[in-house]
C-alpha cells in the first residue's frame, strides 16, 4: 500500500514537473491568468493555494507553540504531529508562490536584491523563508531533541544525521532547565512573529481601498478563523494517518482528540456565522464595488459560496454529536476535517477572484478566471512533492516519543557567560533586521532608486534567522566544565 502511495505521488510530482515546464516555456498565456480589465484576473489558483498553504501552517504551528508552553501532555503529541505537518504547508506555500512567478529565478533574484517591505511580496518572501521555514524547523529539531537522542543509540540511515541534530543531548538536570525556558522563549517568539505573515497574508486576499473598515474587520475576521479550522482540520487528518500506520503511541490520546474536535466544532461554527455577516454586510454596503462583490457571489460564484457554506453547516454536524458523547468519533471527525478543506478552498478562491472580476467597479465588463489544466496539474504536483518530502522527515524523527524525561529541576546558580552571549546574540539580530529594513525601506535614499545596501532583503532574512536561533544559542551553548 506504501509503494503505490509513493509511486502514485511521484507519478503526480512528474506530471507536475512537466506542466510547470510548459509555463515556463510558452508562458502565462497556458493558465487562465489574464489582465483585469480585459476579461480575467492576474491572481489565480497558484494564490489561492498559498493562501491555504500559509494560512493552515501558520495554525498548525500556533497550535504546536500553545501546546509545547502549556506543557500539558495529552497535547505533546499534537504538537509532535503539527510541527512537520506546518513545515510542509510552509514549503507548500513557497513553491506556489514560485508557481505564479513567471520567471521564477529572476523573480527571486529581484526580490532579494531590491524588494520593498510594501510590497506583499517581500512579507510573503522574508516572513515563508526566515520565520516560517527556518524557524519552525528549528523550532521542531529543539523540542525533539531528547527523542533524536534515543534514536541515535539505534543502528539506522539516519543515525549520523540524528546524532547531529541532538547535538549531544544527555538529560542533565541543567539541560532538562534550560530546555524548559527555551521552549516556553521560542513558543512565545514563534507565536509572536507568526501574525505578521498572518496579518499580511489577511490583507493581501482583504484588504482593498474601496472597501469599509467594518467590512474589511469582518472578512478578515472570517479569513482567519476559517484558515485556523482548515490548519485544525489538517492536523486531525495527519493525526488519524499517524495512528493508523504508525500505531496509538505515536498518535493522540483520546483526551487529544476529543479536545481538537471541539476546537474544531468552535472554529466551524464561528466561520459560517462570519461569513454569513461577510455577506450580508457586502450586499447591504453602499459603495458600488462591495455592492458588486457580494452580488457576485449570490450570482455569478452562487456555487462556490452555497457549497461552502452548506460544507461548513455539514461539518459542524458531524462535528456536534461527537463533541456530546465520550465515544470517539474518529471517522466523522476526519470527515468533516476534509469537508473544511474544500469550504477553505472555495472561501479563498471567490475572495480574492471575485474581487478581481467583479468587485473593482472599473468602467469594464466583469470578467471570469478558470484554471486551465497546466495550473491544475502544478498545483497538484506541489501538493504531491510536499507529502514525498514530509516522508524522509518522518524518518528522521518519528512520531513516537521515546525519551523519557524526568521533570526538569531549576538550577540554583547563574550561568552569567550564557546570559551575556544570548543577550549579545539577540541584539546583534535586532540589529541586522534593522539594517536590512531601513535598507529595503530605502531610508537615506532615493525613494524610486535601488536601497542603499545592495541585498537589503536578504540581509533582513539574516536578521530574523539570528532571531530565531536565539533560544537555540541559549539552549545548546556548553557548559563550563
């Protein structure tokens, strides 16, 4: 069953490989993709993906940072599972962010030479590089660390590589403390510095000039929570796939479960009440191009927006008697976690294409945007190489928890050599990001110029990575002998 899996993947991968090759080749002309104004939109399927990819990771590790500083261990497992599982959404989310580049390497040569921080390119393209890929991956190899340990004692592929990444790891009452504050630390940052990509991301399918702030408070409202139900519905999904193949100890308890289901249920619920009021506040709005927009939906995209919202209502169905009774509904709970997919993917696709051809108000026809088969077959092949990638990840480090650790113990006296490297390497961060976002800011420059540090972008990147390696710093510095 795994080799077919894996094959089937890799067959998919291809076939998206060579869709992507003939974009490449002829052009935006293979997509759907067409000029707004002359009967299309220029944002498309390739964003709309991002948008799911993004906006489910960024919950998945929300999730992870809020269980790992509760310390409660019904939710350890989850945060195991969401780790990874928000690692490859960010990767997701990168590819198609290339995807919808033209010329992909050029596109990335600019951005990182002279990107401007308003441009929605240059958030998507620090915070999905520096915060999101980095430091989640960092995040991830830190807390696993004690079971990386273990599985480095055991003959395997991976041992080397597991040896590395636990960086020596030998459960000292010291180590066990400065792993507690480090954790608490990181979580904290991680959630921190996750809302800008979440602030932006919300803006970028929201935020429009002819709209209201109390429209525009409300979308955004809805953008959000219906992308957290589409990160909670990705991790039970993960979570059912885990206990199946990897066995119970590796999945969640059912304390676990039963708690996601119920965030779910909630999240569920209070997204098809926001975007009934979403709706309602269009239809009713008395400018011309939110009147418009919402119009659309109820015509022109009444199948996307019904099948959403009926989706949401089937799923907040299956969702309730299992939050009644103590009996897990494992099976209604995945399905209705698959239902939210598909509701987050029509919600984010008529936001912002409807938007496009029907909610400018510009002295044009509307327009319409349908993916073509090449977009179809590279967003598939993005999904699928993602999975193939998750796979050797699992590998290196399992699910299943093999460590286990005493409670940690408080160390009495004061390591005041690590105090002072931290603190120097947090401000020596604060310092780079700084100069490299005056620089791309153009501050002390020619406003329509080139910034006046060449690269000031990708020195920014370098910024924020010192940042997130700072409980990394902290934890893994040696001890005095």
């Amino acid at each position: 069953m795994r080799v077919v899996a894996i094959v089937a993947l890799l067959a998919v991968a291809a076939l998206g490989a060579l869709a992507y090759t003939s974009q490449i080749q002829h052009g935006e002309v293979v997509t759907g993709m067409r000029s707004v104004g002359a009967g299309g939109a220029v944002w498309g399927l390739y964003v709309v993906m991002d948008g799911c990819f993004l906006g489910g990771g960024i919950a998945l590790m929300a999730i992870a940072c809020i269980a790992r500083f509760t310390r409660d261990r019904s939710m350890e497992a989850a945060a195991r599972i969401a780790m990874p599982s928000a690692i490859t959404c960010f990767l997701g989310a990168a590819l198609c962010v290339l995807a919808d580049q033209g010329r992909p390497l050029a596109a990335l040569m600019n951005l990182s030479l002279y990107a401007r921080p308003q441009s929605p390119m240059f958030v998507t393209f620090t915070s999905v590089g520096a915060v999101c890929l980095f430091g989640s991956l960092l995040h991830c190899v830190l807390a696993r660390r004690p079971d990386l340990a273990e599985y480095a004692k055991r003959p395997s592929a991976w041992q080397g590589l597991q040896r590395v990444l636990a960086a020596g790891y030998q459960g000292t009452p010291a180590e066990r403390s400065r792993r507690r504050k480090a954790s608490l630390w990181m979580s904290l940052g991680m959630l921190a510095a996750l809302s800008a990509p979440a602030t932006a991301l919300a803006i970028l399918f929201v935020g429009r000039i002819s709209r209201s702030v109390d429209v525009v408070v409300i979308e955004m409202s809805a953008f959000l929570v219906i992308s957290f139900a589409g990160g909670l519905g990705i991790l039970v999904i993960a979570a059912a796939l885990v206990r199946r193949f990897a066995g119970p100890g590796a999945g969640l308890s059912a304390r676990g479960s039963a708690r996601l289901g119920r965030w779910l249920l909630v999240a569920v619920s209070l997204s098809a009440l926001l975007l009934v009021v979403a709706e309602v506040a269009s239809v009713g709005s008395d400018t011309v191009a939110v009147a418009a927009f919402g119009s659309a939906l109820l015509g022109n995209y009444r199948g996307m927006f019904w099948t959403a919202l009926t989706g949401l209502f089937l799923a907040a169905g299956l969702l309730w008697p299992a939050s009644r009774r103590r009996r897990r509904r494992e099976r209604r709970t995945v399905l209705a976690s698959l239902i939210v997919q598909v509701s987050m993917f029509l919600h984010h696709d008529w936001l912002l294409v409807a938007w496009q051809t029907h909610g400018l108000a510009l002295p044009y026809g509307p327009g319409r945007y349908s993916p073509t088969r090449i977009e179809w077959g590279v967003a598939a092949g993005i999904v699928a190489v993602c999975i193939l990638l998750l796979l050797p990840a699992v590998r290196l480090i399992p699910f299943a928890p093999v460590a286990l650790e005493a409670p940690s113990i408080p160390t009495k006296s004061r390591d005041l050599r690590r105090s002072v490297l931290t603190f120097a390497w947090l401000v020596s961060g604060l310092a780079v990001a700084s100069i490299g976002l005056l620089g791309s800011a153009r501050v002390a420059a020619d406003a329509s110029g080139d910034p006046s540090i060449t690269g000031s972008p990708v020195v920014f990147i370098l910024g924020l990575m010192l940042l997130a390696t700072t409980g990394a710093v902290y934890e893994l510095l040696p001890e005095r002998k």
